[in-house]
C-alpha cells in the first residue's frame, strides 16, 4: 500500500516540474468545491454578518402629485 502513495507523490512531483500550469490549474480547481464548503462556517465563526440588501425600488411618497409647470410640458 505505502508504494501505491510513493508512486503517486513521485507522479505529481514529476508532474509539478514537467507541466506545472496544468498541474497547479488542477489544485486551484480543487481547492474551489472545498472552499465552498469551509468558508461559510468559519466567516460565521469570525462574527461575519451579511450585508444588508440593497433597495430595488425608490420609496414613492404617499400624497397625490403636483404637476408641473413651467417647464414647457405643456
């Protein structure tokens, strides 16, 4: 068992000196699924609260609307 794990260390190590944007690209996409699964925990740990939303609307003001004059709106 322990040469399967030497043979594979071997090939990556080979492959870290052979081919090393492919073999870093690989572990950076690794690395993404598990950072979406640790991440959130920890932030909440720190005392991390989300934001709050942002308005989607413009609050309209509850009285009848003066028109306009003078602007040449006619």
């Amino acid at each position: 068992m322990a040469a399967a794990w030497t043979r594979t260390y071997r090939y990556l190590q080979r492959q870290a000196h052979e081919q090393p944007v492919i073999f870093y690209s690989v572990i950076i996409g690794l690395i993404g699924p598990v950072m979406v699964v640790t991440v959130p925990p920890i932030r909440k740990s720190l005392g991390w609260k989300p934001a709050e939303p942002i308005p989607t609307s413009y609050p309209v003001p509850n009285r009848p609307r003066r028109a306009i004059s003078g602007y040449d709106d006619e």
